[in-house]
C-alpha cells in the first residue's frame, strides 16, 4: 500500500477531531478508587491525565470521544459529569487579543 505525501498531512487532522480536552468531575462522596479507576480506564483506552484536582473529585484530561462515552456509562452510582475544557472569563466571551 503506497502513501501519498497528501495522505500523511491528512491524516493526523482526521486523528486530532476524536480527542477532546475535557474536565470530568465526580459527585460528593465518590470513593477514591472510582475515581482512580475512571483515569485508569482512560489511559488505558488512549487518553492522557493532564492534571489531578484535589478539592474536588475530579481531573483534566485528552482522551478519545469512545473513551469518555464508556466512561459515561461506567457507573450509573457516582456518575461522572463530563465537561469540555474550554477558556472561561469573567467579562463574558473570551476573544483574543489581536
């Protein structure tokens, strides 16, 4: 099978769209070791730990699209709330300086 230099620059663009950056945060009173294994299984699926909270139940994290709807069904007692990872501010929508 023969690539083409289009291909190659293709491809990663059609790998970037299934990884989303994402904050998943867990209700009050989820034990530890469900949070622990949700990061588990997100490695384990592709997904990569970008940072660990410790006031909350929760973390940031890239992972695959199939990675966080599994995650979703995971557990239906501590259910996970799955948020995109996004700029926020405090006077409205961000736009960048120019």
């Amino acid at each position: 099978m023969k690539l083409t230099f289009a291909t190659l620059l293709v491809l990663p663009l059609a790998l970037a769209g299934s990884i989303k950056s994402v904050i998943i945060t867990f209700p009050k009173g989820t034990p530890a070791s469900v949070v622990t294994q949700a990061k588990s299984s997100l490695v384990a699926s592709g997904g990569v730990i970008t940072h660990e909270y410790h006031l909350i139940n929760g973390f940031a994290a890239e992972a695959p699209v199939s990675a966080l709807q599994t995650l979703s069904t995971q557990d239906t007692q501590y259910k996970p709330n799955i948020e995109e990872d996004q700029v926020v501010s405090a006077y409205g929508d961000y736009v960048a300086a120019v």
